[in-house]
C-alpha cells in the first residue's frame, strides 16, 4: 500500500506549536514508509479566515524544513500547487463537494433542511432547559418530495444534513485503540452549509478519500468528529482510512497549551531565536520518545525512529526549560555558516561592524546563549566598552595597586606582541599564560583586572575571547582606560 498522510490546517492565523507537531508526525509517518505527504488548506469556514494566513504557513513550514510532495506552494511569492490530486484550497473544490452532498441526498443518506437559525436556537434553548441532549429534532426529515421542491425552487435558504442511521459506529485508531459510540449521541451533522460551502466534516472526508489519504494523523480534540466521518466513509462507500488522535500539548499545570500561558505560535519562537531544528526536535518528543533518555535528534534519526505505537496516549507537557536547553546545544553544536545566517538579525548594535568581526563575536558569545535573540543584549560591550567602577577591576584577593601594576604589565606585552598574535586565541592565551608562569603570579591577579578592563562587566566571556574579538588596537584602548581608572 502507498502510504499516504495530510497536514490540512485552516488558515486562521499563526501555525500552533500542536499543529506543527501534527505536521510533523505525518510527515515523519510518511518518510518513514516511502509515502506521500499533502498539505490542504481547509477554508470553509469563510468567517475565520485570515489574509495571508496561508502564505505565513507555508513559509514557516518551509522555515522548519517540513517539506511536502502535494500541496499549495510558493513561487515567488505568489501561490501555486504541486502534485496531481489539487486544486489543494477547498474553497477551490465547491462543485466536488456539491456533487458528493447531492449523491447522499438522492440514496437517502442526508437531507435538506429549511428550519431558521431563529427555529434552530429555540429548539436548542428548550432541550436545554429540559437538561436534554441538543440536537436537530428532524423536523425536515418528514417533508415530502413535491414540499422539497416547491422550497428549492424559491431559493429558500436551506442546508444539507447527514441522516445518523440507528445503531452504533466503532472504528480502530492507532493510538487508542477500539473506539464505541452510539449514534443516538450524534447529531443530524450540517454537510452544506446555507452559503454553499460544505462544513469540515464533508470536505474533510471527501478530500481525504479523493487524494488517496491512508493515514489520518491529528490532535485529539477531533476525536469526537471520527464518528460522524466513520458514517460518511460507510454511506459513500469508501475504504476507511486509519486514524491517529494525538495527545494534548498541555502547560506545566498540566491545563491545556493556551496563549495565555506563554507563546503558542511557531512564529513566535522563530522570531525569538529558537532554531528551526531545535524546536522540530523538541515538538517530536511531545508524546513521542523514541528510546531511553536520548534527547537530541535530528530529522533524518526521528523518520528512522518514528512509529505511532510510540506515541503517548496521555497528553504531553511543552517543557520551556528542556526546549531553551535544547536549543542551546544546537546552537553550540550547529555548523557556523549556518549559524551566522540564523543569528543575522540579532546583531543589533554591532550589525555595522564587519562580518569577520560578527563571527567572532558569536564564536565566543554561542557558549552563554539560550536563544539567538540573547545576542542583541550580548553585543552591546563589543562595541561600546560599558561605563564601570574602578573597583570592580580589583579582584577580590589583591588590591588597586596590584591590578594596576599587572594592566601596565599586559598592555607592554600586547604593545609589544606581533600583530599576528592577535589573530589566534591561543596565541594571545599562551603569551599572556607565559608572563603568569613566569612570574609565579595567580591567575585571578592578572586575568580578573585585564578581562573587566575589555569587558567592562563583572560577567563576560574570558579575557582571551576578548582580546582575540576586540582586536590589539581597541584592547590596547581599553586596557589604558582601566589603567586611568586605577589612577586618576
Ligand atoms: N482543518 C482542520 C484543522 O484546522 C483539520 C482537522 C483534521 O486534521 O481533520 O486542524
């Protein structure tokens, strides 16, 4: 069999941290078995849509390596399709799903209905005072053929509903096993809507058996829906396709994954400097864990592991602590080019300074950083030496006099050094250890004064990092400033 899986997001807005990990298990699913993945862009719910929305998610998947063999693309900006089983946007497929509601209706299966919104919400106020199920009542069920037609005839607004048979639907999902509900408990659902859209339920079902999809993978808050779907599958006749519910992304109090409790856009944490792959790593582990206590993975390592007998029933907690920690080791384990690339937009004061001179900086600033974005604050003494206590060049076992005597010392050394010196870190450690050792002195004596004096801060990257960044002419500079402060 062709595996085949879909990602059908409705574009709403921003791509959820959820959506991107039922992205991204389809995915994996599907590069696991040789199979085909899709996008479709599920738009029939006109009221919710958002301009752009559809773009922003293309890019984004795009942005987190997500690639897909069918589906709505960008070329040049501009929206086009790839694959043979499109147009992949339901708002293009109108007629389809017309056509498949009008089948339903002439074998019996669904019927039309002509009752009010006004009709609808009485129905629905009652049956709750009387602690009642609410569903339709079947009022237009009993309308004959010749009362059906006289009232299409005069463009009276009127939807299509699914007619639940009596009985029970069951149907296996792969995460949760055999699932029972009786059909008493579902509604007569709406297929066509009074605009002449079709509601998710029928498009859904249509697309999925059209496109050829086997495998249904998504988040557990559509469970519920698998039934009406199971009905649909029987009443048209087609194979049923297997289906996955995916456990909650739940917040720390165990609640479920809201904006309220910190971001929830995949945008977000882009823009915040999380890595593409970082955050594809950490998504894959929410309720999935391929063995033991390895954590780290990449793309190619979770299709090899990727199994949905794996995934969690119960739902899974979005550690922010575990993805900064995460993220910190790619960006400490990340190839630099691409490094550099990712970190451009986090220079902030120093994006003028030469890109040798940025390379530095994120070489030696990589090792303290949680996020990309840290960055920003991080450049900020590479360009201006902050303003500082003297004191604070004095360390804590030695003395003002000491701290001038080793800076006079040093900024003979680097003035005397050879330029090319300058261009090793090493180079620049092993002259300044040299004058430690052979001296006899400590450490702290001698690299406390000279990293503040580069640095200007209690807390910074290590006086040798400095000097190899700054360069001899601007430590030289700031070596005489700390020098100044001790004696003026
Ligand atoms: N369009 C639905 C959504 O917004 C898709 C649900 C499904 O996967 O069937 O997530």
């Amino acid at each position: 069999m062709n595996i085949k899986t879909r990602f059908p997001p409705s574009p709403t807005g921003f791509l959820h941290v959820g959506s991107l990990r039922t992205a991204l298990y389809n995915y994996l699913f599907a590069k696991k078995h040789g199979g085909t993945f899709l996008v479709r862009v599920e738009d029939t719910d006109r009221e919710r849509l958002v301009e752009g929305a559809v773009e922003s998610l293309i890019r984004t998947l795009e942005t987190v390596g997500i690639t897909y063999d069918e589906g709505p693309i960008l070329i040049d900006g501009k929206l086009s399709e790839k694959g043979s089983n499109g147009p992949y946007t339901q708002s293009q497929r109108l007629p389809i799903y017309a056509e498949h509601a009008q089948k339903l209706v002439e074998q019996g299966s669904a019927y039309y209905c002509f009752c009010s919104k006004e009709r609808l919400e009485e129905l629905r106020s009652q049956q709750q005072i009387a602690k009642l199920q609410t569903k339709y009542d079947r009022q237009c069920l009993k309308l004959d053929h010749e009362e059906i037609s006289r009232r299409l005839e005069a463009g009276e607004s009127h939807v299509i509903r699914l007619l639940i048979p009596d009985g029970e639907t069951t149907f296996q999902d792969e995460i949760r096993g055999s699932i029972t509900i009786s059909n008493s408990e579902i509604d007569d659902q709406v297929l066509m809507k009074a605009d002449s859209f079709p509601t998710y339920h029928l498009a859904v079902v249509v697309d999925d058996h059209l496109m050829g999809v086997t495998h249904i993978i998504r988040g557990e808050e559509w469970i519920s829906s698998v039934p009406k779907h199971v009905i649909l599958y029987h009443a048209f006749g087609f194979p049923m396709p297997s289906f996955a519910h995916l456990p909650l992304i739940l917040n720390a109090d165990k609640s479920k994954l809201s904006k309220r409790q910190g971001d929830v856009a995949v945008e977000d944490y882009l823009t915040k400097g999380y890595l593409p792959e970082a955050l594809v790593n950490f998504i894959a582990l929410l309720g999935f864990n391929p063995s033991g206590d390895r954590e780290i993975y990449t793309v190619k390592e979770l299709v090899e592991a990727f199994e949905l007998s794996k995934v969690n029933k119960s739902g899974a907690v979005f550690d922010r602590l575990k993805l900064d920690w995460m993220n910190g080791q790619y960006i400490r384990s990340s190839d630099s080019v691409r490094l550099f690339e990712l970190a451009h937009p986090y220079f902030g004061a120093a994006s003028t300074l030469p890109d040798e001179q940025k390379k530095k900086i994120l070489e030696v600033e990589k090792e303290r950083l949680v996020t990309l974005k840290d960055l920003e604050e991080r450049v900020e003494m590479f360009v201006r030496l902050p303003e500082y206590p003297a004191t604070e060049l004095v360390w804590k076992k030695a003395d003002a006099q000491d701290a001038t005597l080793h800076l006079t010392n040093l900024l003979k050394l680097i003035e005397s050094a050879d330029v090319s010196v300058f261009e090793k870190r090493e180079l620049i450690e092993e002259v300044i250890k040299k004058y430690i050792r052979d001296n006899g002195y400590q450490n702290g004596n001698v690299l406390w004064p000279l990293r503040v004096a580069l640095s200007g801060q209690r807390q910074s990257a290590g006086p040798f990092e400095l000097l190899w960044v700054l360069g001899r002419e601007e430590g030289i500079v700031r070596i005489q400033t700390g020098i100044y402060k001790l004696t003026s």
